[in-house]
C-alpha cells in the first residue's frame, strides 16, 4: 500500500462491514467462496492453520512442512501474530474459549 494511502481505506471499511452482515458458517462459505478464487481462499486457510499452529507452539519447520508453505511464510505469519493489531489473537482466544 502507498505509503499516502491511510489504512483502512473506504473500500476496505465497506468490506469489513459487509463482513459483519454474515450470520452464519454457512453465509461465510458462499461469501468468501464468491469474492474469492480457490487458490486465494486456501492462503488464508493456510495462515489460519499456521496461527493455530503457531500458538500450539510448534516448531517454523515442522508447520511449514506440514502446510507444505515456505518458513517465510510461517515467519511473516508469526510476526502479526505477535507484532500486528490483535486481531489473531482475538479471534484465537475466542475459538479456544468457546472449546
């Protein structure tokens, strides 16, 4: 993003919004399915397993291996894990909660 550009952008918060219109698993699935392609749904698929992961402690090697991704990528994931604005904290420490 250029560095002029203000985080969220417009676009970005009408997206979050239509976001927060879902009401269900099953309402995800067909949003995310329409505004995504495959190979793009499984990234983020692959980030989230690797916050999971990543918070079970497992070493970069053996998640990278696993989701068969890059240590990079298992690095950069880590790194908003721990360093970004708390939103996979958020939603982890729900979904642990809720077990």
């Amino acid at each position: 993003m250029d560095k002029n550009q203000s985080y969220p952008t417009p676009e970005m918060t009408q997206l979050f919004k239509a976001i927060c219109q879902l009401k269900s698993e099953n309402e995800a699935e067909k949003f995310f399915r329409d505004l995504l392609t495959l190979p793009e749904l499984k990234e983020f698929a692959n980030r989230w397993q690797i916050v999971k992961l990543l918070i079970q402690r497992k070493p970069y090697t053996e998640i990278a291996q696993k989701l068969q991704v890059s240590t990079a990528t298992v690095t950069r994931v880590a790194h908003w894990l721990h360093r970004g604005m708390g939103g996979y904290q958020l939603i982890a420490s729900r979904i642990l909660k809720s077990r």
